[in-house]
C-alpha cells in the first residue's frame, strides 16, 4: 500500500521536523528566522499527511 508508506515516511520527517525545532528553540543563538523555516516546514508536512489521509479515507469508502 504506497499511500500507507507515504504516510509513515511523512509521521518520519514531522518527527525529525519537531525534534530540530526543539532544539533550535533551547538555544538561544538560534536565529528566528531558522525558526520560522522550521516550524513552517513542519506544518507542511502536517498538511500533507491530513491531505494523504484524507485521500486515503475517500478510498477506503
């Protein structure tokens, strides 16, 4: 099931997204515009995973 695949490697990089975020945030050198990127990626990914869903959802029905 390629859509399945897809979504676990989309949940993948969320993760790692959330996880460089996190760390970005710890630091206090971190530039805002880094964070800005990061936590704009994130909700990318996030909107695709809802998408693949949702996608995934109409198919099965």
């Amino acid at each position: 099931m390629a859509i399945q695949a897809h979504l676990v490697e989309l949940e993948r990089k969320h993760k790692i997204l959330e996880s460089e975020l996190h760390e970005a945030l710890l630091h206090l050198s971190t530039d805002d515009l880094e964070i800005v990127e990061l936590k704009r990626r994130k909700l990318m990914v996030k909107d695709q995973i809802e998408r693949l869903r949702h996608t995934a959802e109409e198919t099965v029905h």
